[in-house]
C-alpha cells in the first residue's frame, strides 16, 4: 500500500479512537463512590457535616456517592476493601483516623481514588487527602471564648490526642488568650469520639472546677458537654456544625466548615483529574471556615472575629495580634 495512504489510515483511526474515547468518558452519575463514616449521620458534629457535603456534592454535580454510617475502627480495612473489590472509583473516608488503614489498603487497589478528608498521608498514586485547615476553626473560636469568659476559666476536650487535634487545642487556648492572659485552662481527651455520658460527666467536671465556657471537638461526646453546660448554666462554643439550635442559649457560637464547598471543590477536582496524592489543604481563605453567632455575642467581640479572619486571609496574623496591648 502507499505509504501516503497508510499515514492518512492511520490519521482516520487516531481521530475516530480520540473521538470514541471523548465519547466514553464517563457521567457524574456513573462513577461509583462512597464516603465512608464513622458515626452517624445525625450527630449534629463531625458525620453530620461531611453528611451534608456529600448531598451537596450529589446536588451540584450530579453525582451519586453513597455513604456508610457507624463504621467501627475494626472494620475500617475490611470496608475499604470491600468497596475496592467491587470496583468503587472513589471512597472518600471522614477522620484522621482512617489515615492508616488507607495507606494499607491502597496499594492493592491502585485503580481506586482514596481520599481521607482530614487526612495527612498522601502518597503514590492513589492516597489523595483533602485536610480542612482546622486550626484555623479553632483560632476563631478561642478567641470568642476568651471574650465570653467571665470567670476566666474554660474547659476545652478533644476525642484523641492525636497530632492534629493537639494543634487544633492548641491553638484554641492561644487564640482564647488573646486580651486576657491570665486565662485559666482545664484541658482533657475523651479517647472516644461516642461517649455521650462521657462527655457529660467531663465537662460537669470542668464547670465544677469554675470553668464556665466549654468547648468539646469530639463527635457525640459533645453532645454531652453541652447536655451538662445547658444543665448548669454555663456556655458552649461549638464546633464544626453549626450547635447553636441544639441548645439555644446555651451555645453562643459556632465555629464551623462549609463541607458543601469542600466536598463540591475536592470532588470536582478527582472529576477532572486534578485531584493529586498530596494533602490538599482548605481553610478560612477557601471560604471553608463559617462562624454563626447568637445574641449572645456583642458586635465588639464579632469585629474583633471578623479582623482575625481577614488577618489569616492575608497571612497577618501577627499583624492583627499587635492590636492587642496584651498578647500570649
């Protein structure tokens, strides 16, 4: 055959292979995943909020991601490899935790995407967590904390005393400190992210001990730290769902993550490819971060918020803390 008639064939083919393989690319719709969850769906904290970033991920773009509740550390590699085995394309997982089990399972299933939201293990090809900046959270947090005191003395729990939740109360106490260094603060982990009764009986602990604003990261245990606060007249900050309704009166404020923008960008971005096996890190600057006030808290003290958000906005932080004539 011509050599000018091969090298035209050959052109025909690659177009119509380009165009058949455009033509393949797969819907929203038809890629399988699953966000895999290790409490449930309605505990108004940290499942509640990715709960709601899945529908809206579902919402917006159309996919159709499942989702598992109550997953028991036991049984964390054994789902992953279930839903790996039957083919998933992406399973998302909510928690540090999960951090582990992931890096094991991972590299038998290269054709799967997993991504830990609050993760920090990425690696090659296919571990790709997304990391709310929640240290940034907690610096607004604390510093409503620290204006809201009037004992100046507060309570503060997390469920693990793992690296990140250490940086996040860490933080927190830093920021509450912020105009008031004399600030007293009674620290404790629950090494549960489920003991309600736990977490009523700490936090009943930390007010007997003159503290009288809390602030508990830790799932369903703070549904106890508030139930305790609400029963002794103290306050509540709460924190990465919007508490205020689940004890008016009782939570001043909230401190919490747009999981609807999180999910929607970190999904978007696996869509189209440009997700990596990195810690893709969002915060206050993302539009992540959200503060819901109630009455309870002077339009002073939500300036002073509202300066800080931008100081981190623009990497001032240090700008915004020489306002102060007394810093930590």
């Amino acid at each position: 055959m011509n050599r000018k008639y091969v090298v035209m064939a050959l052109a025909v083919v690659l177009l119509f292979g380009l165009g058949a393989g455009a033509a393949l690319a797969k819907a929203p719709g038809e890629y399988k995943m699953v966000l895999v969850l290790p409490g449930p769906i309605n505990d108004q904290s940290w499942n509640a909020t990715n709960y709601a970033g899945l529908q809206a991920v579902n919402k917006e773009l159309g996919t159709k991601m499942e989702y598992v509740e109550n997953v028991q550390a036991g049984d964390y590699e054994s789902t992953f490899r279930n839903y790996a085995e039957r083919g998933y394309d992406l399973i998302m997982a909510a928690g540090t935790q999960f951090d582990e089990p992931a890096a094991r399972v991972a590299p038998k299933y290269p054709n799967t995407v997993f991504c830990v939201v609050n993760g920090m293990n990425a690696a090659e090809p296919n571990v790709m967590p997304v990391l709310p900046k929640e240290y940034e959270a907690s610096f607004l947090a604390g510093i409503v904390a620290g204006h809201v005191t009037k004992s100046g003395k507060i309570g503060i729990a997390g469920g693990f005393p793992n690296k990140l939740m250490i940086r996040l109360l860490n933080t927190y106490e830093w920021a509450a400190r912020i105009g008031r260094p004399d600030l007293q603060v009674a620290r404790a982990y629950a090494n549960s992210w489920s003991d309600v009764a736990l977490g009523k009986q700490m936090a009943s602990s930390m007010i007997d001990g003159g503290a009288d604003v809390l602030f508990f990261y830790a799932n369903q245990v703070g549904l106890g730290a508030i139930q305790a606060a609400k029963e002794k007249g103290v306050k509540y900050v709460g924190f990465a769902s919007d508490q205020n309704s689940v004890a008016p009166g009782t939570v001043v404020a909230s401190v919490y993550f747009d999981f609807a923008n999180m999910y929607t960008w970190a999904v978007k971005k696996y869509l189209d490819g440009t997700l990596k096996p990195v810690v893709n890190g969002a915060g206050i600057a993302e539009g992540i971060v959200k503060v819901a006030y109630s009455d309870e808290v002077s339009p002073e003290v939500r300036r002073i918020v509202a300066d800080a958000e931008e100081a981190v906005k623009k990497g001032d932080v240090l700008f915004f803390l020489s306002e102060f004539p007394e810093k930590p």
